[in-house]
C-alpha cells in the first residue's frame, strides 16, 4: 500500500509533468497553425497571381477578337449586324477557353465580359470585366475596366470599312500596308451620284490604323512645302474626329456615327501633269466624307499639291473646314 509519502510524491511528479505535457500540446498546436497559415498564405499567392495574370493577358486576347473581326469583314466585305455583341461573344469564348486550363490546378476560375464599346480615346475599345478565382476557402473578386489599344505596329489592326463601301463596285484590294481601290471607289461614288468621281480612280488609303504624331493637327500645314502633311501620307495615319466613324462602327460599314471617331485621307492617284487648277473640285478626300452615304454628306473640295517629283504631281481635295483643322490655306 501506498503510504502519504508515495501520494506526494506521484502528485509532485504529475504537477512536474504536466507543464511540459502542456507545452508539447502547444507547441503541436502552433505547428499546425503555422502549416495552415503558411497552406492558405500559398493559396492566396496563387489565387492573386491567377487574377493578375488574366488581368494582364485581357487586353492581349481582345485585340486577337478585335483583329479577328476586322479580318472578317476585310476578306468578306459584309459588315458586322451588331460589332458590339459579335465582339463580345468572341471575346468571352476565348476567355472561357483561357480559364479553363486552371481547372487541373484545382482552381474555379471565370472572367465574364460585361460589355464592350467605345472608349474615351476612339483608337481604343472599352471593356468591362469580372475576374472570380476560388482555391478551397479562398475567393478573390476583381471588376477591372480595361481600354484595347487599336494601334499596335507588331499587332496592327486593320481598317474594315473601305472593303465594305467598295464591295460590290468591284472591291478593294490590299498591297503591303496600303488599300487600292482600282476602279471601285470611282463605281461607289458614280453610283451615289457623285460629281467628278474620276478623281478616285486608282485611289489608295492606308490599311492599318495608326495614330498621327502630328499633334495638334495644324502642324501638317505649318511647314515648308506640307512635308508634315506628305509625312502623315506616306505613313498611314489616322486621326482624331468628331464626324468620322469609331472603329466599332467602321466593322458595321458605317461611314459616319454619333460616337467620337477617326478620320483618313484617301489619296487620289498622281497625275503626270500640273494642270489642277484651285477653281476645280471634286469629293473632300476625307473618308468619312466619301464614305458618308446618308444624304448630302459627301460634299466637294479643291485641290492642294502637297509633293512633286517632277514627274508627278500629288493632290488632295479639301473643303476648307479641313483646311483649317490641318493648318492649310482656306480657299
């Protein structure tokens, strides 16, 4: 039997015991807490870098949609019903394929295109987005709206328009970076017409939408011999406008709308003579005013030689409201 003696001493062994009992508990308890924490800390790394990522390749796969659809209506000259439910629909297709490769990762991912239009600035597109990512417990929720550049030297996207107008009337081709119309711009007007339409015979305007550097745009006129004005020309650019037609419209065939929108010269062909005089006219070599098919819109200009060679002689026709946004003289 177990004397006083022996119950002390079993209690005081207990009593030593029991701390360090305690603090292995604790010290298993902090460990696994510690795991835990360090399991969900990667976890939401993972579930952040998901959303950054798709973030970051949003605007990457747009302007694919965007180009996709230009390329559309180039090669078949029919316009877009409804660009801006067409482009949407492509654009959450593609992003409903990208999210899907997280699936074996053992994460919910979905990016939803809530909408796409026109941007404050009209070389860009608007488009409103969801971003829901979800590993276990974790949940990461993003609204973004993001703005797709339309202009892009490695990625360009071209100018649907023009293959519209002209389908029909012989169609427009493309050479390099340019469009040529041949005889089908002069058929498009004769057939709306369209006093002295010969002078768009052989026509061209740039394919690809560039920015003009030219900014403010009376710089094309306030240099010697319009180097600026031949300058803009031979690259291609396109500029701001209150009357021209944004890029979604232009995948619609509408030469002009209500949004804010671009404009492009289209350059008749050079003539082997000098013998344009200020007194004759013929269409505004404005695209939205050539391409403006709602009533009286496609009204005259006179001729300004902007580049000789001698051998050739350079010509536009501008109304004197472009006159004066380009910096030329009013006639």
């Amino acid at each position: 039997m177990m004397d006083n003696k022996g119950y002390i001493m079993s209690l005081s062994s207990f009593f030593l015991i029991l701390p360090a009992f305690l603090l292995v508990m604790f010290l298993v308890d902090v460990s696994a807490n510690e795991a835990h924490l360090q399991e969900t800390t990667l976890n939401s790394h993972d579930v952040v870098g998901v959303a950054t990522d798709l973030e970051t390749n949003l605007p990457l796969i747009g302007r694919e949609v965007l180009r996709n659809k230009s390329l559309e209506v180039v090669c078949s000259g029919i316009p877009l019903s409804n660009s801006r439910k067409d482009v949407k629909e492509e654009f959450q297709n593609r992003m409903n394929n990208y999210c899907s490769k997280y699936a074996d990762k053992g994460m919910l991912v979905e990016c939803i295109i809530l909408d796409v239009d026109n941007s404050y600035d009209p070389f860009c597109v608007e488009v409103k987005s969801i971003i829901n990512v979800e590993k276990g417990t974790l949940k990461h929720n993003v609204n973004l709206t993001q703005n797709i550049s339309l202009t892009n030297g490695s990625f360009p996207i071209y100018d649907p328009l023009p293959f519209v107008k002209c389908r029909g009337h012989g169609g427009a081709t493309i050479k390099g970076e340019r469009i040529f119309y041949g005889s089908s711009l002069a058929n498009y007007l004769q057939s709306r017409g369209i006093k002295n339409y010969g002078a768009y015979e052989n026509a061209t305007s740039p394919l690809s939408i560039k920015k003009c550097p030219y900014d403010p745009y009376i710089m094309h006129g306030n240099t010697n011999e319009l180097i600026n004005l031949k300058n803009c020309i031979d690259n291609g650019f396109y500029h701001e406008s209150n009357d021209g037609a944004c890029f979604l419209c232009r995948l619609e065939g509408k030469g002009i709308c209500s949004h804010y929108g671009m404009e492009i010269f289209i350059i008749p062909a050079a003539t082997v003579s000098s013998c344009l005089n200020n007194s004759s006219t013929a269409p505004s070599s404005v695209d939205h005013v050539i391409f403006n098919d709602t009533g009286n819109g496609t009204y005259s200009g006179h001729p300004i030689l902007y580049f000789t060679d001698g051998n050739q002689y350079f010509n536009l026709y501008l109304d004197d409201s472009h006159r004066q946004k380009y910096g030329m003289p009013i006639f």
